[in-house]
C-alpha cells in the first residue's frame, strides 16, 4: 500500500507542477494547442524525467525489478507473442460487438487514413505499454510483492492502473481562460469528472485487465509478456475505433463503456474469463517449477536454482 501511495503522489505531483509551468507556457503564445493537451504532455515529461529518481528513491533502479531480467531474445519473443496474442484476445469482444451492431463499420472508408492511423496506433501503443508496463508490472509490482505478496502486487498496481486512464486534465468551461485560477479548476477536476458513476465499468474493466497482466508478470517472472499484450491492446482498439463508428442507439450499446465507445462491460467480462482461465491453466504447473522467475518477485528465482 505504502508504494501504491507513492507512486499516486509521485503522478499527481507531476500532473500539479505540469499545471502550474503551463501557464506561463500557454500566455506567451508560443504554442497553439489546447490548455488541456499542454498540461498532459508536460506532465508526461515530468514523469519521464523524474522516474529514475523514483525509482532509485525505492531501490528499484535494476534490470530484474524492472521486469527485464531475462536476456534480450527471450524477451523479445514474449513481446512479440504477446502483440498477437494481445490482438486475438480483443478481436473477439470487438467481433461481437460489430455482431451486435454496437459498433457498426463506416462506410466508404479512407483506407490511406486508416492505415496511418493503424501505423500510429501500432507505434504508439509499443510506446504506452513500454512505459505503463514497465512502472506497474514492473517497478511498482515488484516494490509490493516484496513486501506484501503478490496478491497485493496484483490488486494496488491494478487500480492504480486503472484509476490514472481517467485522471487526466480535461477542457476548461466555455469562456474560462487558461490563468492560474483555470489551472486550479483543471487540477481539482481531474477527480470530479474522472470518477463519474458513468465510468465505472471501463473503470472495472482496466482494473481487471490490470491483475491479468499482473498475473501474467508473476507466472513468467518477467514483463515482455506484459508490454506484447498491452501493445496489442492498444492497436486492435485504435484500429477498430478507425475502422467503425458508434452505435448508441443498439439494444446492446451499453456492453461498452463512456471512456473511449470500446471498453466496458463486454470486455470486463471477456478479460475476466480469460484472467481465470490463465490462473488456472497456469497455476499446477507453476507450483510444480517453483512459481515466477527473477529476483524481481521474491524468493522464488532462487528456489529455481535450486
């Protein structure tokens, strides 16, 4: 709990100073953007910059913490198992939902745009899973399980994981002007419109999505697994929002969730049987080797030397 708390004060902290630099940085003119995506990438810098310092700070600045104590070809083959598994796992809600005329494919579509924002989504999504994976199933999850277990390393990274996809600055109300006073109302904010009973079951959803890639981290002992899965993720819901546009009114519109017209109950359900399956399939056999690999998990890489 201790280093779930960090890492909250750690993000927000970031998230408070990007705020408070963007206002200088918006009244000069230099940049012509909205407030809100300024602040957002400020704050990603300031994570970016300050994370080795965090993560020394909880003496986590090392390969096997980090999820990457295996060599480089191993992990390389995870990431690239995981990508495809990752896309097969979501292809079938996002098959089910276009079934359900919940998500209905767009007409005439503009294969030139589609294919940029595929290459994008693929990119981009190698990107946010490298850095997400590497502080939640990486540091943060080893920071817990060596001193909590790895339930606990599951469950707080999970909702911590989940919890930040909605505490991000959003737009200020018309005729609000970007000054230290609208920087205060962004910021406060962040909480009120992130934590809407409308984002509860996208909220469910990434929270289970979490354990399993936690899961995933402990059964493996690494995070390549975890990055792979992530990335595919990413791809196969940006292609699909690229692809298709949003029905509300389908009799089943509510299997997806207010967060990005994908992620709701449908894939809280999904991703919920798959995480049990994977638990059970894997459990025996992994009680049977010793449980996870790497120093980065506890004791468990030195009972397979053993």
């Amino acid at each position: 709990m201790r280093a779930t708390l960090l890492a909250f004060l750690f993000l927000f902290a970031c998230l408070l100073l990007a705020a408070v630099l963007s206002v200088p940085l918006v009244q000069t003119g230099w940049i012509d953007a909205p407030s809100a995506r300024v602040v957002g990438r400020l704050a990603q810098v300031f994570i970016l910059l300050g994370l080795l310092v965090f993560l020394r700070r909880l003496g986590l600045a090392n390969r096997a913490s980090l999820g990457y104590g295996v060599p480089g070809p191993e992990l390389r083959r995870a990431l690239g198992g995981g990508w495809l598994l990752g896309v097969i796992l979501l292809a079938v809600p996002a098959l089910l939902l276009v079934q359900a005329a919940v998500l209905v494919p767009v007409t005439a579509p503009d294969w030139a745009l589609i294919g940029r924002k595929s290459s994008q989504a693929l990119a981009g999504g190698l990107l946010i899973a490298l850095l997400e994976e590497t502080f939640f199933r990486g540091a943060l999850f080893s920071a817990i399980r060596r001193r909590e277990g790895w339930v606990a390393a599951a469950l707080w990274p999970a909702a911590l994981y989940a919890l930040v996809h909605f505490l991000k600055p959003g737009r200020l109300p018309a005729g609000m002007a970007f000054d230290w006073s609208g920087a205060f109302y962004m910021v406060s904010h962040v909480f009120i419109d992130g934590l809407r009973w409308q984002n509860l079951d996208s909220l469910a959803a990434l929270f289970v999505a979490g354990v399993l890639l936690a899961l995933v981290r402990e059964r493996t002992g690494h995070i390549g697994w975890c990055i792979g899965l992530h990335a595919g993720w990413v791809w196969l819901i940006q292609t699909t929002r690229a692809l298709t546009d949003a029905n509300p009114d389908a009799p089943l519109a509510f299997l997806v969730g207010s967060y990005d017209e994908f992620i709701g109950a449908l894939m809280l359900a999904w991703v919920g049987v798959v995480t049990l399956a994977y638990w059970y399939w894997t459990g025996p056999r992994v009680a049977r080797r010793g449980g996870c690999s790497g120093p980065a998990v506890g004791s468990h890489g030195a009972d397979r030397g053993k």
